[in-house]
C-alpha cells in the first residue's frame, strides 16, 4: 500500500484503467466538460483523482441494461418472419 493509497488518492492510469481503459484525451474532456470530478494536482506536473470522488461517480452512473441473447434472437426473427411469407 502506497502513500497515496492512504490517503485516497489514484492516478490518471488507475482511473483510465478502472473505466474499461477511456483514453487520456476521454478522460480529460470528461474533466472540462463537468462530466467527471475534477483532478487534485500536487506540484506542477503530478495530477490525481480522490478515490472517494470517483468510486461517488461511478456508483451515480445508470447501470446498462443487459440482454438475454435468445430473447433478443427470438424478438428479430419474429420481426421479419413477414418477409418469409
């Protein structure tokens, strides 16, 4: 466990690599446009995420739906068992 681990803090890779792997470009226009929390930057050229802000955001997000593939399979072929006709 790391300094930063203890008090709470994660990197770019950390964040990036916890949210199937956004890019570096992904990330930071999320971070401008308000979309994701803003970055805490210790010195001029070291930038880290609070985990306690990023697990808050994560949790926030609509969870997708999942699809059952036969259902879904089953719903197309009824949609074009017209064209069999």
């Amino acid at each position: 466990m790391s300094a930063l681990d203890s008090i709470g803090l994660i990197t770019e890779r950390e964040v990036r690599a916890h949210f199937a792997r956004v890019s570096h470009s992904t990330l930071w226009r999320w971070c401008r446009g308000g979309i994701f929390p803003k970055p805490v930057r210790i010195g001029p050229r070291r930038t880290f995420w609070r985990l306690e802000d990023v697990q808050a955001w994560s949790a926030a997000l609509p969870i997708a739906p999942t699809y059952n593939r036969e259902v879904v399979a089953k719903e197309r072929r009824k949609g074009l068992a017209h064209l069999a006709e």
